[in-house]
C-alpha cells in the first residue's frame, strides 16, 4: 500500500496529522510531499487543499480550502 500526504508549511491540520503519524510510528512509511517544493506534482494529482492523502494514488481526503 502506498499512502502520499501532500502538506504546505502553513497547514495546521498537516501538522496534526504528521503530529499523529511520528506518536504512532508512521510517518515513515508514508510519502509526505511539501505542495511549495513540488507545486507540478501537486497540480499534476489535482492537489487544491492539505493536507490531501492519497492511498494507492487514489485520493482519499481533501482537506478544507479557503471558499
């Protein structure tokens, strides 16, 4: 199973989530993906929000953007 999380620095609920995985002994075996280092990448999968969690490159949560 591959699990991609998109973040951006600015995110709170990145934080959290991130936050969540270290406490769990998760994060690393998940591919976190900084949306400012790689913004091609995260337009290329149709990344809008963050944090965006993709399990198997389908996308399985979106985070809340700015309405």
């Amino acid at each position: 199973m591959k699990v991609e999380i998109f973040t951006h620095r600015n995110c709170t609920e990145c934080h959290i989530v991130l936050d969540f995985l270290k406490e769990k002994g998760l994060l690393d075996k998940v591919d976190v993906i900084d949306t400012e280092k790689y913004p091609f990448m995260a337009f290329e999968r149709g990344v809008i929000s963050t944090p965006s969690i993709f399990v198997n490159g389908e996308l399985i949560f979106a985070g809340q953007g700015d309405l």
